[in-house]
C-alpha cells in the first residue's frame, strides 16, 4: 500500500524477476516484467552490486528519458529481509519531476534577461566559469559593448522605444558574432561577450570591428533613423588570473577608456593601476577636504610697468598622510571627476577670503593687493557660485574688489547660458573676471566680446620660449591686441627671465606672473614680499 512506485524485484542466478509490483510501479510506465523493465536496463548492474553488499539500503538519483522530455525519479534500494542471502530487495521511486522542472525554469528566468532573452549578468559569469574551469581562462577573451547616447535616446522617445531600440541592437551584435561566441546583456545599456580565442588577441579585435561595422546602419524607429555608436573595451584571459569576475571587471575598465578615447581598448595592468592609483587619491582627498588638510600657497602677479606686485594667485597644496606632497596636477584632476572639486573649491574660496581679511588685519588695513581664485568649469556647472562668493566675503569682511576670480574657456563653452548670468552675478559683487589659459580652449569670440571679462590670462604654452619663436610672438601680439580692442587687462604666465618680461611690457601686455618674481609661497611668506609688511601676519 506504498503511496509511490515499488517493486519487490529478485536476483537470481545473474537474472530479474519482480516478485512483486504496485499499481503506481506500472502507472509510471515502469513495466510488470523484469525482462522489460527501464528501470532493470539501466540500474540492474546497480541492483546487483547492492545486492552482493552488506549494506541495506541505498539511495540515488535517477533520470529516465530524453533530456527534453526527462522524468526524475529518487530511488531508493532496501533489503527486504535481514537475511542477506535472499537476493531480492524493495526498491521505491519517488518522483521529482515537477519540482525539479520547477526550479530549472526558475533559476532560467533568474539567468535570464527578460527583455531580450540573453544570459543577464549572473548567467553570463556562471556560463563564463563553467567554461573556464573546462578549458582554461588562457583560452577565452570577455568583450564588454556599451552604447553611446542610449541615455538621451530613451529620454527623448520613450521606455518602449528603447526596448525596441535593445533589441534590434541585440540582433545586430548577435549576428556578427562566432557561432560559439556567447552574449549576454550585463546593464542596461551594455553587453557582454564571451569568446574562445582561436588565434590569439586579433580574434577579439576582429570581433569587434565586425561589431562596430554591423551598428553602422541606422536603426529605423518610428519615424526616425538613430544611428548608434558604441564602446568596446576588451580583457585577454590569462592563466594567472583565477577569478572570471575579475576578467569581466577588466573588461568594463578597457570599456570605459574607450569611451573616452573613442576607439576600441584593450586591457592594460598599467593603466588600472593608474585607475587603482586615483581611487586611493580620491578616497584620501576626501578626507583631506573634510579634516581641513590642504593649505593654500600664493604666487604673485606683478605690474610690468612697475614690478610692483598687484595680486597673488591662489593655488591649493596637499600633503598626504603619508608626508608627500602631492602635486595639483595629480589631485585636481581626479577632485574634478569625483566631484570633490566641489568642496574643494568651497574651501579654497573661504580660506582666501580669510587669508587676505587676515593680511589686512596685519597691515593695520587693506593691504594693497586683490587674490585669484580659479574656478573649475565642473563647479560652475554644479555649485552656486555667487552666494558661495558672497558668503565667503561676508564671512571675512572682505570686499568684492579684492577677489579676482579665473575660469577656463572650457567653462564658457559648457553651458554659455548659465556661465553668462553665473558672471554677471559675480561681477555685480564687485569682483574681477580673469580667462585663464587663453588661447589653449576652443572660445566663441562672440561670447568674450558679451561676458563681462576683465582680464585675459596668456597660457604659459605661448610664453615659454617667446623670444626664440616668431610664430609665438605673432601669437602673443595678436591676443593682446584682441584684448586692447575689447578694453581687457592681460596677464602673461610662466615669465622666468627679465629679458622676457620687458618684451612683454613693450608689447603692451599688463601683468606678468612666473618664477621670474617667485615661486608658490604660503601665506606668511606671499604677505612679506609686501613693501613694508608686517611680520605680524600668520596664517
């Protein structure tokens, strides 16, 4: 009266027999003669090993049929009496096969992407590691595809049209592909691509070019044509690598610098110890900026006419926790992409404010000198920069007429609109404007002629080497008689000898910064090049 299949079955003399089966035996198609049974054509030699055991039971797994159409069974084999010399044994089978069928089309699903039915991201690693464990990370390439624009198209036209739009996509890339390359979609926007190299690294890029050519062809939605462009970054599998995360991570690396190197990236040590190196940068900085461990040093911007110094420029100094100091041309780059250029032009407006509030104060006055503060164009873009200007001011008790505030010619082209009323707030706080690096950026002369710039800065690129350079002099001369016809101030950076500085006077230029007049100094030294400074000064 056994709820599940069972056969009483007997071995004698190397032969079957079922001595006795139940109806849930038959049911399941198991047959009522041993001779032909599945279940003694496939675990007979089984049956016969347990029975010539000492063991009394045994339990197995068992699946019956084709893969497709395949029936699981738990089987288990059971002594029917103590004696062990019977030859005959219960065997019972429980079956498994909806709940099994069941948590196969669930973790499907869950490997799975919905929308276009390729492997997601955990089923591409799983598939990834079955493969590697099989033949070896030597032998494999990962390719990581992200679409250019596909943020701003899905914005533009809708959800569907972006589903639509990933599909065809899927279509496309799928098609220029290896019969045995695997693809899989790992984000939104991006794919991912496991391929056996069979000819070394040009297999990866050859595959690419191939997928690159394929998205050439504008997609038709609606009543548009989209012309999609992608990235591709791609990691080489190699034997010291044990880990597919870690070849699918230094693929999306590869895939990032080709997004902004516009061409298609292969993996390199070097360069992601580079990307390690700005992260630990980053993270440091961070707490830089919020213990108040960078200082600010000042360079002087002296009068040509008279040598006198008229403004210092501000420029942020950082030692690490570790005693090096850090040069801007390392931090201020990764401050820029993190977004820590925020805060950090935050602080910087502050403690220039202190610096010359506390320079007045030592001077029993104002001081005589204005301070430069650079702007960075990601600021502009994210802060509120006049409040921030007129708070710092209003912190210090400091006038606007004496902050001279420098910004790029790529701030201006980034958002004219917002730079343009950016600046005529400032200007209506009394402060100075200054066009840094001018001539290195890509301005629209239209915009200078409209914003209310004060002072042109001259890239030291120009300068450096002047006197030996036509084509530089020819440079030099035509800016500042662009800034004459405009009613601009000029100040020329990177002077170093006086030869160069009285060239410049003569040619009309009004301020000269280099080390020519001195290096970066901190505030207490910036303060005693002052005519009759005060030693009182401290920072």
């Amino acid at each position: 009266m056994l709820p599940v299949a069972a056969a009483v079955i007997e071995h004698r003399d190397g032969r079957f027999a079922f001595e006795a089966v139940n109806r849930q035996f038959r049911v399941a198609g198991l047959g009522a003669v041993a001779d032909d049974s599945m279940l003694i054509r496939q675990l007979g030699a089984q049956i016969a090993r347990f029975l010539a055991s000492d063991a009394t039971e045994l339990d197995l797994d068992w699946d019956l049929g084709e893969a497709v159409d395949s029936r699981h069974f738990q089987v288990r084999f059971a002594r029917r009496a103590v004696n062990r010399n019977t030859g005959q044994c219960l065997v019972t089978l429980v079956d498994h096969t909806s709940e099994l069928r069941t948590q196969r089309s669930l973790r499907r699903e869950m490997l799975t992407d919905s929308l276009t039915g390729l492997p997601n991201r955990p089923g591409f690693s799983e598939q990834l590691e079955g493969d590697v464990e099989r033949e070896g990370m030597g032998r494999y390439a990962v390719l990581v595809i992200n679409l250019d624009r596909f943020s701003r198209i899905n914005a533009c036209m809708g959800g569907l049209a972006g589903d639509e739009l990933l599909i065809s996509v899927a279509r496309r890339i799928k098609g220029a592909l290896r019969a045995h390359d695997v693809l899989a979609r790992v984000g939104g926007d991006e794919f991912a691509i496991q391929m056996e190299l069979d000819d070394g690294p040009g297999d990866a890029l050859h595959v690419a070019k191939r997928i690159q050519n394929a998205l050439t062809t504008p997609f038709r939605l609606s009543d548009f044509e989209i012309r999609v462009d992608c990235s591709i970054g791609i990691s080489i599998g190699d034997p010291v690598l044990t880990d597919v995360e870690e070849l699918i991570r230094h693929a999306q690396f590869a895939m990032k610098r080709a997004k902004k190197s516009g061409r298609t990236e292969i993996y390199q040590t070097s360069a992601f110890d580079i990307a390690r190196q700005q992260f630990s940068i980053e993270t440091e900085l961070r707490r830089a900026i919020d213990n108040g461990a960078l200082s600010l040093n000042f360079q002087p911007i002296c009068d040509l006419a008279t040598g006198r110094i008229v403004s210092f420029e501000a420029l942020a100094r950082w030692t690490t926790e570790c005693g090096e100091n850090l040069s801007p041309v390392d931090f201020i780059p990764v401050a820029e992409e993190s977004g820590l250029i925020v805060p950090l032009g935050r602080w910087a407006m502050y403690e220039a404010a202190r610096t010359v509030a506390q320079w007045d104060a030592a001077n029993g006055g104002d001081c005589g000198v204005t301070v430069a503060v650079n702007l960075s164009a990601i600021q502009l873009q994210r802060d509120q920069i006049a409040p921030l200007v007129e708070s710092a001011l209003a912190a210090h008790n400091v006038e606007g007429r004496r902050f001279t505030l420098e910004l790029t010619e790529s701030a201006l082209i980034s958002d004219p609109d917002h730079i343009a009323r950016t600046m005529h707030a400032l200007k209506s706080l009394g402060t100075t404007l200054a066009m840094d690096d001018f001539g290195t950026g890509y301005s629209n002369l239209a915009y200078l002629q409209k914003l209310p710039i004060d002072v042109l800065k001259i890239d030291r690129s120009f300068v450096s080497g002047m006197l030996a350079d036509r084509d530089k002099v020819a440079i030099v001369r035509a800016i500042l008689s662009l800034a004459q016809a405009l009613g601009m101030r000029t100040t020329a950076e990177g002077i170093e000898t006086n030869e160069l500085a009285q060239t410049l006077a003569a040619l009309g230029c009004s301020y000269g910064q280099g080390y020519l007049y001195s290096p970066p100094l901190p505030a207490d030294r910036a303060y005693a090049l002052l005519p009759g400074a005060s030693s009182s000064a401290t920072t």
